[in-house]
C-alpha cells in the first residue's frame, strides 16, 4: 500500500481488486475505507477480505482509532463481509445514493 493508502490486487498483470483507505481527522483518529472492489471473477475467494485487512491496517499504523465505511442497505454481500470484520451499523444516510436510495454508515474501533 503506497502512503496514499490505494491497495491494488493483480492476478499477473490483470488488476482484480483495490481498497483506498484514508485518515479522515488525525485529532479524533477517524477514518474511512472510501472504496473497495473485487472484480467478479475473483470474489468469494477471500480477496476482499484480505484487501480491507490490509486498508484496516494501513490506518492502524497511522493513528487511526475509528474507521467508518458506507454501504447500499441491499447490499448483502458487503454488509456481511463488513460484519464478519467487526463494522457495525452507525447511522442511516437518507438519499446517500441519490433521491430514494440510501446508504448505511457502519463503523469499526480499531484495536491498539
């Protein structure tokens, strides 16, 4: 991960996931994973896993205490995924997506 904190997976020289992790506010010690993809081919095979584990500890490493992300309410897949690495609910975000589409903040502490 370059100092930025974009993440890219190659499977040789195909890219086939990336995260981009960022500090948000250094005084509270919040940040966010602002995008995380997995090409079809190559989800369900622990990828996306692997790369918001390396974005979490990018941040860790940086002094982040408090990592938030945002997520489609019908995305099930991310929502489990986030989960499964201790993200929880936060707060609903009317409209996030555009008119009538809104989105789910979840958030994760990080530990020391």
């Amino acid at each position: 991960m370059d100092r930025q904190g974009f993440l890219v997976a190659r499977a040789g020289r195909e890219l086939v996931g990336y995260v981009v992790a960022r500090r948000v506010e250094l005084r509270r010690g919040l940040g966010e994973i602002s995008s995380v993809a997995v090409a079809p081919a190559y989800r369900r095979q622990g990828l996306g896993t692997r790369l918001l584990e390396a974005g979490l500890a990018y941040l860790r490493q940086r002094g982040v205490r408090v990592v938030r992300l945002q997520v489609a309410p019908e995305n099930a897949a991310a929502r489990l995924l986030y989960q499964r690495l201790g993200f929880r609910p936060s707060r609903d975000l009317p409209h996030y997506y555009g008119p009538g589409h809104h989105g789910l903040e979840m958030e994760k502490v990080l530990e020391g």
